[in-house]
C-alpha cells in the first residue's frame, strides 16, 4: 500500500493495487510523505469506498477534527464490536464521532440537551447502554469531559442502529420514541401515571417492544389465534377502543398500522394496568 494523501498522524489514503482506501492506525502516518509504504503491520482499520458521499465524508472528518477525539471515538467503536461481536459498517465511525464531536462542542459552551427518550434507551436496549456508559469512562479519560447521561443514551442510540443496520425497521431514536408516545397513551386510557424508572414503566414499555417485534420475514411473533382476538375484543370491548384509538395515533405520527392482535395486547394492558391501580398495586 502507497500513500496517496495524509488526513491525520493516524489515517492515510493508500492506493492498494490500483483501489484506493482510508487506512487507520496508531502512528500509521508518522514521519511519513506521499508515496512512502504504509507498514501493515500498523494497520488497524481499513475503509474502501463503496458509498463516494459517505467516504468523501469520512475523509474530511479525519483531516479537520482533533485526533484525539477520533481516537476516543474509535475506541468506544472498538469496544462496541468487541462487546457485542460484530463489525460495523463505515457509517457509525461517521455518525458517532460527529456525534461526539458536536456534543464535547456543546458541552464545553455550557449548552446541555435534554434527551427525553433516556428511560426508553435504558429499558429497551440495555447492552448498548452499558456500552455508553463504558463510552463515559473513555471520554473521561482520554479527553477530561465528564459527559451526562443524556449523551450516554445518544451513544447507546448510534451503537444500536449500527448493530441493527441491516434489516432494522426504522432508527433505535424512532423506535423509542413511538414506545415512549405508545405508552404514554396506555397511561391516559388507564388513568394513571406510572414512575419513570420503575419497574412498572419498564414492565409496560418491555410490553409494547415485544407486541412490535417480527421475526426476519416481518411476521409478528405475538400474533394472536384469530378466535383468540374476537373473544378478547368482546371481553375488554372498552378497553380495545381506547387501544384503536392507541392505533390511529400511532399510524398518524409514525406511519405504523397495528394489526388486531396488537391492539388486543395493548388493550390487556390498559386493562391490567387500570385495575391494579385501583388496588394499589402499582405506582
């Protein structure tokens, strides 16, 4: 591999038999110049350019931002596919360190955003949230930021989707967000509401994911038999309109239509939810 151009102390584009690729390493480019050959043995990472926008991207972020925060960055990547014993695609290394770039920028100008799907992230992708939060432990040391847990929960978010990349019906912050709002509307139907971080709003949210979930040809793994549904329908008839109308938002805001099974399920847990707390059995 023959250097084309330098973009940082640790990123080259090499010309590898006529193919060019971005190649990453601790040091790969130190006192090196165009045309010298790149040591293998320092080669850590290797991008080809499959996508020109996303590779002429990743590019320029290589050669503007600090390298100790693509460092950082790389590591947090680093420790993801180890933890979860995958290897992710171009995109995240883009995405995230953006992410943290804009993010330590916002921190160090006293600007803090509130990320309100932070009890959802928790709930529904545990993993990657410990991967954020061991993301937290990086920054700290590798850059002296102590970020907030709201920017752990954007990290678990970016981890998620690139984990789910192929085949993932919409983004890990869509797919909270329409939990978190679905549940919300359970909330109103049985007249209460629950204690963020209890188990009682995980229990509910762990609920509704699972009404959601299909296997790899889209079919529901919690399809209901169809005498099952038309029992049920007569039994919590009050409770299956207001699950309906659970739908109709949801269809109107995130273009998702549920079918008679869910809305039975949603309408069992108006149903459980409503008469445990008229026992006192929740909060």
């Amino acid at each position: 591999m023959k250097i084309k151009k330098i973009l940082n102390n640790n990123a080259v584009v090499v010309n590898d038999l006529g193919e060019e690729k971005i190649v990453m390493g601790s040091g790969i480019a130190f006192q090196k110049r165009k045309n010298d050959i790149i040591d293998p043995s320092l080669i850590e990472k290797v991008f080809i350019m499959d996508d020109p926008e996303q590779y002429g991207h990743l590019q320029e972020m290589l050669r503007t931002l600090p390298e100790e925060e693509i460092a950082a960055s790389e590591l947090i990547i680093s420790f993801a596919e180890h933890e979860l014993e995958v290897t992710f695609n171009e995109r995240v290394h883009i995405a995230l360190t953006d992410h943290l770039s804009f993010a330590l920028d916002r921190i160090n100008k006293g600007t803090m955003i509130q990320n309100t799907l932070l009890d959802e992230i928790r709930i529904l992708y545990p993993r990657e949230f410990q991967i954020g939060l061991h993301a937290k432990s990086i920054i700290r040391k590798a850059l002296q930021v102590d970020i907030p847990e709201d920017e752990v929960g954007y990290i678990a978010m970016h981890i998620h989707t690139a984990w789910k990349n192929a085949g993932a019906r919409g983004t890990a912050a869509e797919i909270a967000a329409m939990l978190r709002d679905m549940a919300e509307a359970v909330e109103r139907a049985a007249g209460i509401i629950l204690e963020r971080g209890s188990a009682n709003y995980e229990r509910l949210v762990t609920q509704l994911e699972n009404i959601l979930r299909s296997d790899e040809t889209g079919k529901l793994l919690s399809e209901l038999n169809p005498e099952i549904v038309r029992i049920a329908k007569e039994r919590y008839s009050q409770e299956y309109a207001q699950a309906k109308e659970v739908g109709e938002q949801v269809e109107e805001d995130y273009d998702y239509v549920l079918i008679d099974s869910q809305l039975v399920f949603i309408a069992m847990e108006i149903n459980r939810i409503s008469i445990r707390s008229k026992d006192g059995n929740i909060l």
